[in-house]
C-alpha cells in the first residue's frame, strides 16, 4: 500500500510494467500483480482486488459490479464505517448463474460488500490511530521540557537535531491525534 500511495505503483501504469514492480520489489506473482481489477476505495486508493479465477464464464459481465461493489466496502469498513487501508481481496472462484437477470448490480453489487466485509472480519482487523507528525524548534534548555510534554501526551520522539550554525534543536515526533488537543498551551508553559 505504501507503494501505491507514493506514487510508485498507480492505477494508470502499464499493467506489465506494475506488475514487474509488483513482482520485483514486492514479492507479489507476476500473473496475480497482472489481473489487478481495481484500486479502491476511489479507484487510487491502496486496497486492490486480484482475479485469480481460471475460466469463470460470464466474469466479464460482473467486473464493473465486483469492482463497484468493493470500493463500497473498502470506503465504509465493517468496523467503525471508515475507509480501509491496505486490503487486498483476491477472487479464487466465482458460479454464476445461467440466465443474465441474476447476475445484474442489484445481485452482484451487495454480494460482493458483503463478502469483503466478511474475509475482513476473517483477517483480525486492526484499527489504526490517527497520529501528527511534529516538529518543534526550540533553545538547547527547553528540550528537556518538550520530552516531558510528549511522554505525558504518549507522543513518540522520531529526531533530534541541532540546527547547524544556531542554538536551536528541532524535535520530530509523532503525537496523536487525540492527545493533541492543548498541546500548544502546555509547551508555552
């Protein structure tokens, strides 16, 4: 997911030539990484869907339902109704009925939600919290009192450095989201 977030790997590549990064720096099958029917949730997002079907007739008729009905569960998870981040669902089989009025959106558009949601559940998701990345620029003597503030708030110091050819230090760190709230307030004091 990281690589279709930066940019490495898009939907508008060439479907060889991301299979061949896929492949080579990601470990994934060349023929998987070459049957990607989607991006999702918004068709650029870094949950993919993977045909790994042999020979299902009538596939070609459900793909646009498949990939509408995946990008409804990737942008609205079964646990807390938000987007997902790295899925990847791979299609092993698929029986469709015989006669064509079974196989429309209405059928195939829920199926496909729902059984997202299910191999989801299955996988033992994990809720991420949101985090800031900040970075604070500050005399040598108050770098003591920024810890101080970031342990009390959970934040998590990434760097230190000083600025070259000044006293000041720069503090990276990632602080959540939640605990960010008067953060400000507290480092003036």
């Amino acid at each position: 997911s990281l690589a279709i977030e930066s940019g490495k790997v898009s939907p508008k590549d060439d479907f060889k030539a991301r299979a061949r990064i896929l492949a080579d720096e990601f470990g994934w099958d060349v023929t998987d990484a070459r049957k990607i029917w989607c991006f999702g949730p918004e068709g650029n997002g870094p949950n993919v869907v993977v045909d790994q079907t042999k020979a299902v007739q009538y596939l070609a008729e459900i793909k646009d339902s498949v990939v509408s009905g995946f990008a409804w569960a990737s942008g609205a998870g079964p646990i807390l109704d938000e987007a997902l981040r790295s899925i990847r669902i791979n299609i092993l089989d698929v029986t469709l009925h015989a006669d064509s009025i079974h196989r429309g959106a209405g059928q195939i558009l829920p199926t496909m939600r729902r059984a997202t949601y299910a191999a989801i559940l299955l996988a033992e998701p994990r809720i991420q919290e949101p985090v800031f990345l900040v970075e604070i620029q500050c005399p040598e003597q108050a770098v003591g009192g920024i810890y101080s503030v970031l342990n009390k708030k959970r934040g998590q110091v990434v760097s230190e450095e000083q600025r070259p050819g000044t006293p000041l230090f720069t503090v990276k760190a990632y602080l959540p989201v939640n605990e960010s709230f008067g953060f400000t307030g507290e480092l003036r004091q």
